[in-house]
C-alpha cells in the first residue's frame, strides 16, 4: 500500500513539472512573439510597437478600401503595358472628395463604372500626362477617339459634324493630288422612314428591304441635298493621294488605283460614300455611351445612338473629272 501511495504521488509530481514546463514555454514564445525590441521581455516598448503594427495594418485596410472606391490612375499606371486607353473618355475637373483623400494624392485620373461599362477620367490639369490631343480643345467634358489618330480626341458633341467636313476636306486634295479639272461633293441625307420596300425595275413591290434597297434613289429619297465643295483645276499628272479617314473605303481605293494606272483612259467617276463606314463610332458603341451619361445624369437634346443611326443614312456624293 506504502509503495503504490509513492508512485501516485511521483505521478503527480511529474504531471506538475511536465505542465510548468508547458506554461513555461508559452510564456517564452508569447515574449518572443510580443518582444519588438529583442531585449528579452514584454514591456511597455513593446506593448508600443505592437499597437502601432495593429494601427498599421489598420490603416492599410482603410487605405485599400479608399483605393477600390476612388480608382485613381497615377503616372506609373499609364506606363505599364497593360494600361489601355477607352474610346470614350472624360475630361474633367478634380473632385472635392479625390482633392482631400489621402490616396489619391499625385493621381492624373480615376475610374468609374457605370452598370459595368468602365470610363476614364482624366483631370483636366493632366492631360499633357497621357499624351492626347483633343478637338477642339481640353475644355469639353466628353470625348471620343478620332478614327485615323488614336491619340486624337474629338469632343463629342464635335464628333459627327467634325468628321464631315474632314471627310469633305479629304476628297478636294484626292481630287487635286489626282490631277482632277473639276469635282463637286453634295452632302446627301436619306429620309428616314419605319420601313422601305424592296422595288424592282418594273415598279412591283416584292417585300421590305433594310438599308439598301434594290433600286437606284432618286432626289426625293433625301431630305437633304447641298453642294459640299467644287472646284476647277487646270489639270496635272495625278500623284498618289495621302488617305486617312477614307483610308479604307474600297470607292476611293479603286479610284486612285484606275487614276494612277497608265493604262487607264478615265475621265469622269462618281461615288456615294456612306458615312457611316468610316466615322468610327459605331451605334453599338453609341448605346454604351448613353448609359454611361444617363448614369452619370448628363441629359441633352438628342442622343448619341440617334445620331449614329442617322449617319448611316448621311452620304456624300463625289463627282470627279479629268
């Protein structure tokens, strides 16, 4: 009986020791772990640098927090390979909330996102920093990008009347630079109609036709008719053309081609060139455009999806001698 009281109580005495042992290494670790200036203890120094490690991961939270809502654009954003300029984009002034935050101190711009259409926003004051130039100035509010120069923007209000008389401009140096003795562009406009019918040369209606519909239109289709430009040339040897709005357009390709090929006897040529084909915004990229202003509560008298449709019943009409 003697014996087994002897080892119940050497069992406990080595129960104890093992839990000092365990107490006394938690208390090691949690001072190695708690001690910031290595000196072997937990004191007030480093109750110190411990509250200002929780601090700034705290403030690193908030900080990443204020980054995703803001979305600000700092130079070394736009030289990373990555960064893409949008079509569309607005140049505004500094906001009051974006001039006060503490992380968006040296932006050039930011972000936001209109039921899932992104826009960029540039700070009128940064432009020089993205390396646009702008049409016709910076002061506008909403851009889109011009079609032959992606680091041209066009104020959008601009856009479409802007890219007319360009287009108009180019084809009186093709005609020049062709050596053409006279050439008239009409700017023509197709009515607008809820249907056209398809008609054949014997006047039988046959059923509805989309934009192009099979018969030659006469002066009564359009409700609009001007004489864009004419001119009168003395007449040279034709030198090849510099395009660029109408670098694509396969009329005046084939044109400058019969023009410069020797064995060409051409003296007279017309064409209808439809706007739409080279003005660069599209109305699928137009309807984008206005969620983003409607979102944005920017209303004006019109609409840009109405004003990419109505381009694509806007031509010009491009009659050349030689």
């Amino acid at each position: 009986m003697g014996k087994f009281k002897i080892d119940i109580s050497e069992k406990a005495l080595d129960a104890k020791n093992k839990t000092v042992s365990i107490l006394n290494k938690t208390k090691d670790a949690l001072t190695q772990v708690a001690d910031q200036n290595d000196d072997g203890k937990f004191d007030k120094e480093d109750v110190a640098k411990v509250t200002n490690a929780i601090k700034e991961s705290a403030d690193e939270k908030v900080r990443q927090i204020e980054l995703k809502r803001l979305q600000p654009i700092f130079p070394a954003d736009i030289d990373d390979g990555d960064f893409l300029l949008h079509k569309f984009i607005r140049v505004a002034d500094k906001d009051k909330k974006r001039a006060e935050s503490r992380v968006c101190q040296g932006s050039i711009g930011y972000f936001t996102n209109s039921k899932g259409i992104r826009l960029l926003n540039i700070f009128r004051d940064c432009v020089d920093a993205f390396g646009l130039t702008f049409f016709p100035d910076n002061s506008s509010e909403f851009y889109y990008v011009d079609p032959s120069d992606r680091d041209r923007y066009i104020a959008l209000d601009d856009y479409f009347s802007y890219l007319k008389a360009e287009r108009i401009s180019e084809l009186q140096r093709i005609a020049q630079d062709l050596g053409a003795k006279h050439f008239k562009v009409t700017y023509v406009e197709e009515k607008s109609s809820y249907s056209d019918r398809i008609v054949k040369g014997n006047g039988k209606v046959v059923g509805y036709a989309s934009a192009d519909v099979e018969r030659k239109k006469s002066e009564s289709d359009y409700s609009k008719i001007e004489i864009a430009a004419e001119n009168d040339f003395p007449g040279k040897e034709p030198t090849k053309p510099e395009l660029k709005y109408l670098l694509r357009d396969p009329s005046i390709r084939n044109l400058i081609s019969m023009r410069l090929d020797g064995k060409s006897a051409l003296t007279h040529q017309k064409l209808m060139i439809k706007l739409s084909n080279s003005s660069g915004l599209k109305e699928s990229d137009a309807v984008k455009i206005d969620t983003i202003l409607k979102v944005m509560k920017f209303a004006g008298n019109t609409t840009v999806q109405s004003e990419a449709r109505n381009e694509t019943r806007r031509y010009l009409e491009y009659e050349i001698d030689f």
